[in-house]
C-alpha cells in the first residue's frame, strides 16, 4: 500500500472523519500492524475514551442442537431426527441459569438451533419461568436466524414475533448469524440460512421496538476483502439508520470437525489487523470487543491494542465454539489478571455495558 495513501487515510483518522470503503480495503491490504494499531487506538480513544477494558460473567445456554439448516461452517448442530440431538428440559435450564446465578453471573446468552419442534409458545414459557425466579438475569437470546424461524413455524410476521419475544423476557439479541453479510458468500456457507437483508430486517425491527443487540463477523473463510468491507459497511450504514448496536465482535473461522474446509485458518496477524479496520471503519459503535473464546488470551490480551475496549465474556459454559475445537474458557480472576497485565483497568459489566459491582 503507498505510503501517501496511508497518509491520507491518516488524516482523516486523526480529525475524526469517516474512512470510505476505499479506504478500509486499502487498510485491509497494509502489512504495517503498527501503523493500524496506531489509528485504531486513537479511534478508540475517541469512542471509548480512558484505561477500562470491559467484560461480563455468563453462561451460553445452548437449549438445543437440533438444527435443520445444516451450516457448512458449524459443528455444533444435529438435523432433526439425529440420536445426538438434544433439547434441554425445562429443570435442566433453570438449574444452568440457578447455576449462573449463583457464580456472579448477569447474562444468559440463550442460544441453540432452528429447531422445527420449538414455536413462539416454548420462547414464552420458559423466559417466563426464568426470568419468575431469577428476576435480575438479562436474557440475550436467540440469533436473527432462530427469531426468523420462530416467526415462520409460528405463522407470525416478524414484527409480531419479536413483541411477543419481548413481553415474555427477551432483553437483547446477540449478533450470530450474521457471519459475512454478503449473499454471495451465504450461499456458500450456509445456502439455507437466511439473506442479508433478513438479518439487517431483524436488527431493524427489533431497534424499533427498542431490544438492542450486537454486530458481528466471523472471518477466514471463504470470503475476500472486499466481502468483509462490504459487511463492515452493512453494519455501519445500519447503525447510522437506527442504532440498534451496543458492541462489534470478530472472530476467525473454526474449521474443525465442521464441512466448510479450507487451506488453513486466519493468523493472529489477520485477526489482529480485521480488528483495527474494523475500529477505524465502524466509527459509531462505541463497544468493541475480542473473541477471547476462539483467539485464545494471548492475542486477546494483544487485540486491547488495536482498539477493542471489551474483552468479553467470561463463559460458564460455552458448546458451539467448543465443538469445532476452541476451549479457551477461564474464570473472571483470570480475566482480570489479563487485562491487569495488558495495562489496562479491567470493569465488570452487564449486557448493557454498564458498570457492576463486584
């Protein structure tokens, strides 16, 4: 990349000015880890100034594994009919999220498969239950893909879904599903799943009703550059229409025991400069976290560096990413002794990343 092109790009950085999508595929392609690093962090000064680094104490509940969309990229899943296939009984949920509670836990990223058995009465009744028991658990649940489903099976359209999904206890959406929000790709990696502009509709929808979510990509698969700038400029374009984002997550495609191969997986130098552009291009989201969970601590603890802010969460329980090989899960003193030693004052918070106390 010339050096007078970085210059620019710079330039803008450094006055607060939104970089072009141009610009982000010429970042993409810069091999000076430092110099992204360096705009990133001022980016992030700007979003989330100060010292802190973030995380949250949960537990992803994933409530079933049955999942008739039959993903290229996930090893999680069992088609319906499998003798692996579960779902959870409503005792055994309570006590994952009784357990949570109990270890100083605040969020229950309520998770699993577009199961063809499960329709807006089974969401209802057991948020019910949870949330009658455990009136301080924030549930951030269901991917746009499921609460698509759930509309579908359901005979509701999505608005009238989502009202319901919000009268019964869900707080927030987590951003899964969205992989590379280019339709090209999608049909690649998941040919069932739903379009682009279904996950952008979902989003849209839920912010009108006021349920908040998050943004993600998972990269290093078979999308090129240009696809993740196209994504990056999904997710910005839709939070300049909406806000519906409290934080951005990336992370590197897992290719174990999963049908989606590929010649090798992403480096830490790709994850580390996908995480720069990313700051420096998503310039309205204030939340940027690391994927602890499939980068491991030692690029987690070197991610703070090119403008995350968040490192997480510290997973009680975790299953999805753990089936395609990742098992970095440690507790919150670990946590904080990463974050501590990076330099930076670690916070606990809540989903809505707000301060907790300890």
């Amino acid at each position: 990349m010339p050096a007078a092109a970085v210059e620019q790009i710079a330039e803008k950085v450094f006055s607060h000015q939104r970089i072009s999508t141009d610009d982000a595929l010429h970042l993409f392609q810069h091999t000076n880890l430092n110099e992204l690093a360096s705009l990133a962090n001022f980016r992030r000064q700007h979003q989330a100034p100060g010292g802190t680094v973030g995380y949250v104490i949960g537990r992803i509940l994933n409530y079933t594994n049955v999942c008739w969309v039959r993903c290229r990229f996930c090893a999680f899943y069992r088609v319906p009919g499998h003798e692996e296939g579960y779902t959870l009984s409503d005792e055994e949920i309570l006590h994952k999220v009784r357990d949570t509670v109990e270890k100083g836990g605040v969020e229950i990223l309520f998770q699993g498969g577009l199961n063809p058995k499960l329709k807006i009465d089974y969401y209802e009744n057991i948020f019910g239950k949870i949330l009658a028991a455990y009136p301080t658990v924030i549930l951030h649940a269901l991917s746009p893909a499921e609460i698509i489903y759930i509309a579908h099976i359901s005979k509701l359209s999505l608005r009238d879904c989502l009202v319901r999904l919000k009268k019964a206890g869900l707080h927030s959406i987590p951003g899964a599903g969205g992989e590379i929000l280019v339709d090209r790709v999608r049909k690649i990696i998941a040919p069932y799943k739903d379009t682009t502009e279904e996950w952008l509709n979902c989003m849209r929808t839920a912010a009108d009703l006021g349920i908040r979510s998050t943004a993600s990509m998972m990269f290093g698969h078979v999308e090129t550059f240009e696809d993740r700038v196209e994504h990056l400029s999904r997710i910005r374009d839709l939070q300049d229409e909406c806000q519906p984002f409290r934080a951005f997550i990336t992370w590197s495609f897992q290719p174990e025991d999963t049908n989606l191969p590929i010649p090798h997986k992403a480096s830490a130098f790709d994850y580390l400069r996908t995480v720069a552009v990313s700051r420096i291009f998503l310039d309205n989201i204030a939340n940027l976290q690391v994927s602890f969970l499939t980068q491991g601590p030692k690029t987690a603890q070197i991610a703070l560096g090119y403008g995350a802010n968040d490192f997480g969460s510290v997973m009680i329980e975790e299953n999805v990413v753990s089936a395609a090989g990742s098992k970095h899960i440690v507790n919150a003193e670990e946590f904080e002794r990463l974050i501590r030693d990076a330099g930076y004052l670690p916070v606990r918070r809540n989903t809505r990343y707000e301060p907790v106390a300890v």
